[in-house]
C-alpha cells in the first residue's frame, strides 16, 4: 500500500466521517482517483475552520495561526513542533466537538499526507486552501469576537465571500474531474462553462448554510446579509441581535439566490457522464434543496433556533438519488 493510501486510511475514515457529517456521504461514493484528493483538501478546510471559529482565543492569534497554516500548505512543510504545542494548547481543550479537538491533534499527520500528493492534484489542493483561509481570515477581521453585532455592508460582499469560501471549491473540484477521471464530464462539456457551474454550486451552498443559520450566527455578532438590505428597513444592529426574525424579507431574497445557484449545481451533476460521480455530487444539490424548502416552511422562532434535515429524511433521500441516478432523474427529484 502507497504512503497516500496509508494516510487515506488512517484519517480517511473515522475521522472524516465525524467532521464531514452528511458530507462523507459524498466524498465515500466519489471513485478512489478524486476521493483521496477531495478528502484531504476538506480535512485541511475543516481544521482551518476550526481554527478560524474558536472565539475564544484572541483573534490575532487565530490570524497567525491561519497564516502559518497556509504557509505550511503552501510549502508542503511538516507541522513545526511549535505550531503543533499552539494548537493542542490553547485550541484543542477549547472544542466542544471531540472531532474538531481530534482535528488539531492528527494536523501533522494531513500535511505528511499532503507531501504525498504532487503535480495537478497538489497545486489544486494549495489553491483552494489558499482561498479558503484567505476568507476565513477576512471573516475574523470582519467578525473579531461576540459582542456588538457586525454586519457585512452589501450584496457584493456576500457574493465574493461565498465565492471565497465555497465557490473557489467547486471550480477545485471540476479541476480534478477534469485532470483525474477520464470522461468525468458529457463529451459535450466545456470545462470553463462547467467551472462557471461549480462555483455558482458552490456558493449556492455556502448561502444555504448561512440561511440556515441566522439565529446562531446573530448570538455570535455576525450578521452576513447586507446592512445596506436590512438597514433601509429602519433596523439597526441591534434590533437584528435581539431579534434575528426581522431579516425575513431580507432572507427570502437571499434564498430565491440561493435556490438559483443550487439549479445550476443540479445542472452541474446531471452533465456528468460517471455515474458514482454524479452520484456524489448531486447528493448536497438535493440536500440544499430540501433543506431550503424546510427553511421556507419554518416559522420565525423555528428559523431563529435552527432547521435541519432528520437522518430517516436524509436516508430516504440518498435512496431517491440512487434510484433516479441519470441527468433525468437527478433534474426530477431537484423540481419535485
């Protein structure tokens, strides 16, 4: 067995399984050429965003640690014993999530999978993570503690942060469908149009999850539909904080956008020619859908606290997909 199986299987499995929740059921259909890959990239993500997201310690010292982080990504460097003492020190005891604790501890074991990867595969994996912790960085700049909430200002913002976060991975992943799995994509595929429809998925994602999440991310500071939306309402800062319900009308915007995006991701997976690979990406596009329309159904109070998609419906949900695996088939479940 090669070094990049080895790791693979050793922080492939368990580990992913927990920090990637219903993703993994994604990155376990892909075909083993784009799995490890894809993998990789979403473990590094994820111990990015973890760093990223512990509040508690000052945000200067998560800006450092990001750009130490992306340096050591960068140069395909082993984790400094410094840089790990940091991270199991004043952020692994911080995590309430024994997974996300896990993530700091195994980072010396990614990037030695990292330096296993080379060519196309390794800079896609460098430039996406570049983009991704770049964002993450202006998001604690943005957002430097709880506290008085903070807003982003306009509709521009939004969109170039969604793209930063989550845009850039859907052109990362149409790059190595494109680069590592023959006749991933319709022999009539352009790759940039197809590129073009990977970033709006991406991003159409991305706008879900804060949907999804107005309420939590309002008990933290942040607010990230726009001020300048929200503000010609005669609401403030602090209205919004205390009551996060009154950017309905804001919100409902932003999921009309949203459910736009996530047709071009439907659109996306049913111009696939490999079927575990359509498979594995239309899987979040169905997701978001659904998870939107529950969203769109919630109740204020409901859509404060939080909706998620239950795992019976999550399980009914991956038969359908299965069931209706063709272009047809994926195009029908999206409109039903």
């Amino acid at each position: 067995m090669d070094d990049e199986s080895v790791y693979e299987k050793n922080l492939g499995g368990e580990l992913l399984a927990a920090v990637s929740r219903s993703f993994y059921l994604t990155l376990k259909a892909l075909p083993k050429q784009l799995r490890e890959p894809i993998s990789l990239a979403y473990l590094l993500a994820r111990t990015a965003d973890t760093i990223a997201d512990t509040a508690q310690v000052a945000p200067d010292v998560r800006l450092g640690c990001l750009t130490q982080f992306g340096s050591l990504i960068h140069d395909r460097a082993e984790c400094s014993p410094e840089f790990g003492t940091v991270l199991i020190q004043d952020f692994q005891p911080l995590q309430t999530d024994p997974s996300e604790a896990k993530l700091m501890q195994r980072l010396p074991d990614a990037l030695k999978w990292l330096s296993t990867m080379n060519g196309h595969r390794l800079q896609a994996i460098q430039g996406v993570l570049h983009h991704i912790i770049e964002g993450q960085k202006a998001d604690i700049m943005r957002f430097p503690a709880k506290g008085h909430l903070r807003s982003l200002e306009t509709s521009e913002e939004l969109e170039a942060y969604t793209w930063q976060v989550a845009g850039c991975v859907g052109e990362f992943w149409t790059d190595l469908c494109f680069s590592e799995l023959e006749g991933a994509f319709e022999s009539s595929s352009d790759a940039a149009r197809m590129k073009e429809l990977g970033a709006r998925y991406g991003k159409g994602l991305q706008l879900v999850n804060i949907l999804r999440d107005i309420g939590k991310d309002a008990a933290l500071g942040r607010c990230y539909l726009p001020k300048a939306e929200w503000s010609v309402l005669g609401f403030t800062e602090d209205d919004i904080a205390r009551s996060p319900a009154l950017l309905r009308p804001i919100w409902e915007s932003w999921a009309t956008r949203a459910t736009e995006l996530l047709g071009s991701g439907v659109e996306y997976a049913a111009r696939l020619a490999h079927s575990r690979l359509r498979y594995a990406t239309a899987l979040p596009a169905i997701l978001g859908v659904r998870t939107l329309q529950s969203l769109k159904r919630a109740t204020d109070s409901e859509l404060v606290s939080g909706v998620k998609i239950g795992r019976m419906d999550v399980a009914k949900l991956l038969m359908q997909v299965s069931l209706n695996n063709s272009a047809a088939g994926i195009r029908k479940l999206a409109a039903s």
